[in-house]
C-alpha cells in the first residue's frame, strides 16, 4: 500500500502505519457493470465504498467509481490497471 520509492524511508512508514491505526482505513468492494470486451482486452466499470474512523470516533463514508482494464497476452488475461472515474465527493 505504500509506494516502494517510500517504503524504506522509517519516518514515512511509521507514519503511514500510525495513519492505519488511528482511523481503521476500510475498502469494500461494490457494483460490477458489465465488462465490455474486444479482440485484445476487456473494460469494467466498479465501485468502491470506502471507510474509515473520523474525528471523534464517528464513521466516515464515501464511495468510488472506477474502470478498471485487462489486457489479452498469450499467457492469458493481465490486470493493467484502474482510474478513478470521477472525483470522491
């Protein structure tokens, strides 16, 4: 979850871990629109819902929208990546 480039730096780590216990970061995932396929690969539209423990102990929600895409090889499918679609109210 933390950058490779980041994750030797102690401070930042220590950090990064204090920030996952103090707010329980929490990611579930939601919809799945239909993938949509072609000759050399597939799309997919998902949600996210994510949350986590806010101020004072009260539960914080919000939820993504993303598309993810795989790639056809000769080995078989291969995850390229996801985007955000839209930016998180």
């Amino acid at each position: 979850m933390l950058p490779e480039g980041l994750a030797g730096d102690l401070g930042r780590r220590e950090r990064f871990m204090k920030l996952v216990k103090d707010f329980e970061p929490r990611a579930t995932l939601g919809t799945i629109d239909a993938a949509v396929l072609n000759q050399t690969g597939a799309e997919a539209r998902f949600a996210v819902s994510f949350s986590w423990r806010g101020d004072f102990g009260v539960d914080r929600r919000k939820t993504g929208r993303f598309l993810g895409v795989v790639r056809r090889e000769e080995s078989g499918w291969r995850f390229q990546g996801a985007r955000l679609l839209e930016a998180v109210p």
